[in-house]
C-alpha cells in the first residue's frame, strides 16, 4: 500500500469514528431525554396520586375544586409529556438526517479518492 492510499485510509477512519462519535452522542442526547421524560412522568403522577390520597383522607376527594384541580393537573402532565414526546421525535428525526448527511460524506469521500 503506498503512501497516498495509506493516508486515504487514515483520513477514511478518522471521518467515521468522527461520525460514530456524533450519533453516539446524539443517541445518547435522545436515551437521557427519554428518563426525563420518563422520571417527569412518574414523578408528577405520584404528586396527583398523594394530592388524591390527601383530600380522601380529609374525605373532599369528590368536592369539585379538588376534582378541578386534579383534572388540570392531569392535564397539564399530558400535555407536558406529548411536549417532551414531540421534543424527542425531533432528536430522533435529527439523528437519521445526521445518519444520512454522514453516509453521503463517506461516500463522497470515498468518490474523491478513485
């Protein structure tokens, strides 16, 4: 192997651990997204649920604030969480663009070097 295609192939291995790096990043970006989103949905769920327990133990569980109050929280966690959800689509959406521009540079690369 001459020295030109040697330096070719160092260059070729440095692009893709280059790339492995940055999904490997990008995948990991996306799992810890995941457990927050996981960890806010348990968290706030426990919240309703002692709310909940409270006002039964003080037997106002079915007043119509307590009700009102429980349902907008519900609701904002729903909300929230198709937020979180939404956010993590777009990670996921961005790691395959990523994917894709990476593949084409290697193989753009690769055409520059026959």
């Amino acid at each position: 192997m001459d020295h030109t295609a040697l330096k070719a192939l160092k260059a070729l291995k440095a692009l893709e651990e280059a790339h492995d790096d940055a999904i490997a990043a990008a995948r990991e970006r996306i799992e810890q997204a995941e457990q927050h989103l996981d960890y806010y949905r348990t968290e706030l769920n426990r919240v309703g649920e002692t709310v909940y327990q409270l006002a039964a133990q003080q037997g106002i569980a079915y007043h119509p604030g307590i009700r009102t109050l429980l349902r907008r929280v519900s609701d904002d966690i729903d909300e929230n969480s198709r937020g979180g959800s939404q956010a993590i689509n777009r990670l996921e959406e961005d790691l395959t663009a990523m994917s894709a521009r990476h593949e084409a540079e290697r193989e753009e690369f690769l055409g520059r070097q026959r």
